[in-house]
C-alpha cells in the first residue's frame, strides 16, 4: 500500500500527508527507550513500532517511529511522535484522532482509518508498558 501519492489538488492525499510521508521527522531508532511497543493493521499490512523516552516524572522526552506502513499511517506516526514530545504520559494518552487528523489535514475514508489510528493504538500500548516498568 505504499504505492505512489497522487500529486493532484484534491488527491487521496493531503500535503501534510505527503510530506510527512516522504520525509517524516521522527523516523529511526530512538536508543534507550523505555517504552516500547509495536503492532500491526493485518487488513492492510501496515506495522508500526513507537519508541519513547519517559523520564522518572513520566513526561516524554522523545518519541521516534520505525515500521513498513502506507502513506497515511506513516505520516500519522510523524504526526503522533511529534504530538507526545514533551508531554506527560496522560497528556499523551489523551490524544485521539481528531488531534491527529486536524494536523494532518485531511479526511480519512472509513476505510483507511485503521491507517491513521494505528500509531495512536501503539502508543497506547506503549504508554501502559512504561506504567508498568
């Protein structure tokens, strides 16, 4: 699925999405994280894996991404990475799509919105390991 973007105005793809996708900002391996976590969307292919540096206050230090995944799910693991830098853990965990989406600027079809909520579900499942490390 991680075919050509249109280009058109008004293509399948946003800008934001576009963009994020061919140089996302927080992909690659973050050395020493202590939250980990990784999933895959099995209708689609995509996997995601989230790593975190949480500091002993539980606010996130750094967040970086790595995975094999479409257009929009890798520019919403930028989105997600950029959004949770800085954060404490339930500032984080309180993010949903919406967030995501508004910066992403775009309208997810039903769909692909697997696509756009699978590395806010790692996340997740990130944060919960950290709570319990």
């Amino acid at each position: 699925m991680s075919g050509a973007t249109p280009s058109a105005p008004g293509g399948l793809y946003s800008d934001v999405i576009r963009d994020r996708w061919r140089k996302p900002r927080h992909r690659g391996e973050l050395p020493g994280a202590n939250a980990v976590a990784e999933d895959v969307n099995p209708l689609c292919g995509d996997r995601v894996r989230m790593m975190l540096t949480v500091a002993p206050e539980g606010r996130i230090a750094e967040a970086r991404f790595i995975g094999d995944s479409c257009a929009i799910c890798t520019a919403s693991a930028d989105v997600v990475a950029d959004l949770v830098a800085g954060r404490t853990r339930g500032e984080a965990a309180a993010l949903d799509v919406s967030d995501v989406l508004a910066v992403l600027q775009a309208e997810i079809r039903p769909t692909r919105m697997r696509c756009a909520t699978l590395p806010l579900s790692v996340l997740a499942q990130a944060l919960d390991g950290a709570k319990k490390a």
